[in-house]
C-alpha cells in the first residue's frame, strides 16, 4: 500500500513539472484566424481563442481603425490585444480542455518553425493567417507565431507542430 502511495506521488509530482509551456493564467488570446482582402470591396473578418476555450468573431469594418495588428517584430502589446478582444463577439462555442490543453501545448514548438518564402499563389482571393500567440510577462506583449498564411500571398511555417495547428484551426473556422 505504501508502495502504491509513493508511486502515485511521484507520477503527480512527474505530471505537475510537465505543464504546458503556455501559462494559461496569462496568454489571454492563444490562437486567431484572420481574413483580409481589399479586391472587390473590403473584408477584414475572423475568429479568436482565448485560453479558456472560448470563441470569438470578429468583422472590422473599412472605416474602424481601432483593430491593432503585431509589429513589424511580429508583437502586439497587452493593452492592444484587449482592445481587439473588446472589439470581437463572443460566439456560444467553447473549445473542450482537452483539445485547448493539447493545441496549446505545441505552440512553443510550432514558434521554432521556419518559414517558407512568401509566393504569389492567387490575385484578389485576400489573404488567410492562421496564428497563435505567446504573452512574454517581461515585456508585456504578445509574440505571433505564424502558422500558415493562404491567398494571394502564401507562407507556410515548416515545423509540424505549426501544421498540425493550423489544420485544427482550419477543421475549426470552415
């Protein structure tokens, strides 16, 4: 019986120092699928995930210049980030805690992906990004980890854990 005690000890204890390298409690936004395309008229849609599960649209409008995109060091700031989950409604889907827990959990990996180079693939189809975010406590912002990028422009991060991601988000937003 003691045995049994100790085994189960160690395998929490094993478990506990194996968490996801997303800290929860500080990722807000964890994933977002965003469409944009000016041919034809303007679109400017898409969905985000926060580290909840929940699911947020949004569809900005020509005029609204309130929606804040990362920087060129592909960061977007705290306070920039809450501003665009103000500007979205939240949907009545909610991802299970499995699935978040396991997406989540490839994040870091799929950040260590190269990146193809961008090609011309179609005209006037927009542009699709698939990406996900990690919030750096020491600088208060939010790194975007490009998982795939379709349309006009086409970009594919190389890691698999970016594809098996962006296949998920895919599945999720069709």
């Amino acid at each position: 019986m003691h045995i049994k005690s100790v085994t189960i000890a160690i395998l929490t204890l094993l478990f506990c120092a194996c968490t996801d390298d997303v800290n929860f409690s500080t990722n807000k936004v964890l994933f977002e699928v965003h469409h944009l395309n000016y041919a034809w008229g303007y679109i400017n849609t898409g969905t985000m995930i926060d580290s909840a599960g929940y699911v947020y649209t949004f569809d900005i409008s020509k005029n609204d210049t309130s929606w804040k995109t990362a920087d060129k060091n592909d960061e977007i700031s705290e306070a920039d980030m809450k501003n665009n989950l103000k500007l979205c409604s939240k949907t009545k889907n909610q991802i299970s805690a499995d699935s978040l827990n396991h997406f989540s959990s490839l994040i870091v990996k799929a950040s260590q992906g190269s990146l193809t180079e961008p090609q011309t693939i179609m005209a006037d189809a927009g542009t699709t990004i698939y990406a996900a975010y990690i919030f750096n406590n020491s600088t208060g912002s939010y790194k975007k980890v490009l998982l795939y990028q379709w349309g006009d422009i086409q970009i594919k991060n190389t890691s698999p854990e970016a594809n098996e991601i962006a296949d998920w988000l895919m599945r999720l937003t069709h």
